[in-house]
C-alpha cells in the first residue's frame, strides 16, 4: 500500500545524498516533493500542511544546513515526524480491562468486522487467551454462518444461541456464557451499514450498554481512504472508539488513511490486517512502518512471521543437519514450505532492509510460481531419490520431469544449483567462510535452509540463489 510514496519519499532522500551540503532552496525543493508526494498518498490536507511545516522548522536549523550528511539528517527529520503523526499510543488492546474481557468491532459494511474478529480471536488464542465468538449481525444473510466458519479454522468457540435473532440478547447470552464457562474474552462481530445513520447507532449503543465493553475497535476498510477516516470521526463520536484495525493493507490503495487516522480522528491505531489469512492480524508498530516507507526494512516483523510458522526442535534439527553435511532435498522442500507459510515473497522483501527498491523493479520480482515448481520436481522423486541426489541418473531424470509438468532442463538446473548450495551451506555450518558463521550463531535462531535463498536476488553464474527465478 505505501509502495508509492515510499519509492517517492526515497527518491527525494537520494538527491540531497548527493549534495554536499543543504540550503534553504534545496530544503524547499526537497520539502515540495514530499508535499506532493503525501497528498498523492491520499493524506489528509492539513495533516499535510501540519507535517511539511514542522519538518521545514527543523531542516532549517543552523546545525543540519552546516551537517556533512545533509541527506542522513533530513531523513531522520522525516521519520521523526512520521512517527509523530501516529502519537505516543502502542498498538493493542486497553492495558487494564476487567474479565472476562470484551471487545466490541464497530465499522461500515464491507469493512472486514467479520474477518477481523476471527484474526484478532486467534490472535488471541496465540497469545494464550481463551475468546468466545458471538455475531449480532442478524440481518446480513449468512453473516452468523462466516463468522461460524472462520472461526472453526482457529479451532475458536462461538455462541449461537439457535433461534435468538435479538442483538442484544446475543451479546449478552455471550458475556454470561463467557463467565460461566471461564472464557476470558468475548469478541462482539457487530452489524453495519453502508453508511452512518440512527437506528445503527441506537443498536450499537443498547449493545455497549448490555455487555460493557473495554474495547470498541473501528474497523476501516484503508483503501476507502479519506471516507474511511470521516466514518471513523463519526463513530467515535457517537460510540467513543478506543481504537482503530486498518484493513486490507496489502492492497494497492494510496496508503493516506494510516498517515491521516491518529491526526485526524485522535484515536489509536490497535492493529493493521494485510491479508486474507488468519494469521495476517498485527499489532501496529508505528516505527515499524515508517521504517518499511522509509525503504529501511523491518526485522523484527519478518522474524516475528517466522517464529509463528517455525518450529523450534525442527529449526534444531535442521541446523544439526547443516553442521553434518546432510541437508537433503527433502529437507530444502521443507524450508521453500515454511517460506511459502511466510506470506507472500514480495511482503517478505519489503521487510528485509535494502530490499525495497529491488521489490519495485519489475525484473527482479520474485516469481511465486517458481516455488510450485521446485516443489513439485522434488515431490515428483521418490523417497531414496530426495535423500540421496546422486541416484538421479538419466532415466530418472526424463520421468521427475514428466511426473512434475517440467522439462529434464529443470530438473537439470535444480540439482546443480542444490549440490552448489549444499558445498556453500557445509562452508557456513563448519565456519568456513570469514565471520559468516559467527554472525549467524548471533541470530535469533530459525532454520538456516529458509534463509538459504533471498527471493528476488539476482543470482552470479554458477551461484546457489538461482532456484528462485526472478521475472
């Protein structure tokens, strides 16, 4: 979603990395580009004039126009102020709430109420918390029934009390079942509308009254840009929000509803969704995503998505088998696996700092179904030939080839470039290549096969990284 006005607010950081010193000419040159850049995004006016004012007020001070690295300050400056434009406030849920907790998802139809309470319930449960499902929504045909689905798939408990289409009786069946049961959590699904208006309101509010929520989160859909933010200022008007969940992130919308909410609405926001999976509900970071737009990476993120889908005596295993010698394709299949559980590459790369501009160029995007591919040649060999490569004589190469949808060339490629791998990984796992092997025992720990190929690098002749071409 930032995509745009990350690669525009880049683009104006590499021409003062060029000069040797700033003035107030290329200040203002700089700060006219970063103008029309936020406004493209989408983002609120005067939140822009707000913004360009306060960073004018610094990039003006004697101390950065005499700096040596006028590019590095008016960077910081930047950021600095991005992160302003979020507030102090971390992402989340209120620190202290009674229990059972509830939490009670406000917003427009169409907004994603119902697929953000099975994220944030199996957010939840991740977290060790027990939630309890209910729906109000008992005009939208099937409303219940998705809410039912969705949360089977977390293996979360949901109240359906059979026959009771009264909103309020529903919530407040589930609280008192929540309480009797031990649950320690009741997330709320509520109904919406296409637009604001009383009787919404006036169902919301008898709800609010009856279960006495901690959390009244407003789910806005971030590709609505603008309306989302004025609908938001509405409701938290009328219901008084304790925070907002941005929504469909990983689309290609401008991105100015993030930029614009805190400043605008003066609410919070709790969590950002970015995808269509239960597991794509975050936590919002402010400076996580400021660092992704500034094209600066986000670690911590790409490691957290990693920690979720990796398991720690597979990891072990898997770095016993490094240090032995014996990474198999069985094991490689594994990892592309894990990677692919990740989330999209493209996502992956955004988070891994210096990657950014290499995701934009249309020539180095990584091409997922190269992952099938791969995949389906070594799934296509039989379990001795996974083991053991140096079986695959001739013969066996024609029929994995037929048997994946492939040609013998394929096949061919892939078991040069794994035995290439296999020589570089028996290098790192007796700490053969300089300082290599000590950095990574300085990592947090996850499987080495997952790290063994950066998506989207350009691969030198006869290199490992080519099993993942690049379109």
């Amino acid at each position: 979603m930032f995509d745009s006005l990350s690669n525009r607010l880049q683009d104006v950081f590499k021409s003062l990395r060029g000069e040797l010193r700033l003035t107030p000419e290329l200040v203002e040159t700089a700060l006219r580009e970063i103008r029309l850049a936020l406004l493209e995004a989408d983002v609120n006016f005067k939140v822009v004039k707000a913004f360009i004012d306060r960073v004018r007020d610094r990039a003006m001070d004697q101390e950065v126009l005499k700096s040596l690295t006028p590019g590095q300050q008016v960077t910081k400056i930047v950021r600095d102020e991005l992160l302003a434009l979020f507030g102090d406030a971390q992402g989340g849920l209120v620190p202290d709430a009674p229990k059972p907790r509830v939490i009670i998802l406000l917003g427009l139809q169409g907004s994603g109420k119902t697929t953000t309470a099975s994220k944030l319930g199996a957010w939840l449960a991740r977290q060790g918390r027990h939630p309890l499902m209910v729906s109000t929504d008992v005009r939208r045909p099937a409303a219940i029934e998705q809410l039912a689905v969705m949360s089977a798939k977390a293996s979360l408990k949901v109240f359906d009390p059979a026959g009771n289409l009264d909103p309020v009786s529903r919530a407040a069946g589930a609280l008192a079942e929540a309480k009797k049961t031990g649950f320690d959590t009741v997330i709320v699904d509520t109904a919406g509308r296409l637009h604001v208006d009383d009787e919404l309101m006036d169902e919301l509010r008898a709800i609010a009254d009856a279960v006495q929520p901690s959390d009244r989160l407003y789910v806005a859909d971030a590709m609505t840009g603008q309306d989302a933010i004025n609908s938001a200022g509405e409701f938290n008007r009328r219901m008084g929000v304790t925070g907002v969940v941005l929504t469909k992130l990983d689309g290609d919308a401008r991105g100015g509803a993030a930029l614009s909410v805190v400043s605008v609405v003066g609410v919070p926001i709790a969590f950002v969704g970015s995808g269509e999976r239960l597991e794509d509900l975050e936590l919002f970071h402010p400076d996580r995503i400021v660092s992704r737009m500034l094209g600066m990476g986000d670690v911590l993120s790409l490691i957290e998505k990693a920690e979720q889908v990796i398991d720690r005596e597979e990891a072990e295993a898997l770095e016993q088998k490094l240090k032995t010698s014996s990474f198999t394709l069985d094991d490689f299949r594994t990892q592309l696996k894990t990677i692919r559980r990740m989330g999209p590459l493209e996502n992956l790369l955004g988070m891994i700092p210096g990657m950014g501009a290499l995701k934009q160029a249309a020539e180095h995007k990584p091409d997922e179904k190269q992952l099938g591919r791969v995949e389906a040649i070594i799934s296509s060999m039989t379990q001795q030939e996974r083991k053991n490569h140096l079986l695959l004589n001739g013969s066996r190469r024609k029929r994995i080839a037929q048997g994946s949808g492939t040609s013998v060339e394929d096949v061919n490629r892939l078991v040069k470039q794994f035995t290439e791998m296999q020589k570089v990984l028996k290098m790192m796992g007796q700490g053969g290549l300089p300082g290599m092997a000590k950095g990574m025992k300085a990592m947090p720990r996850m499987p080495q096969g997952a790290m063994a190929m950066p998506e989207g690098r350009k691969r030198k002749k006869g290199g490992p990284w080519g099993l993942i071409k690049t379109r």
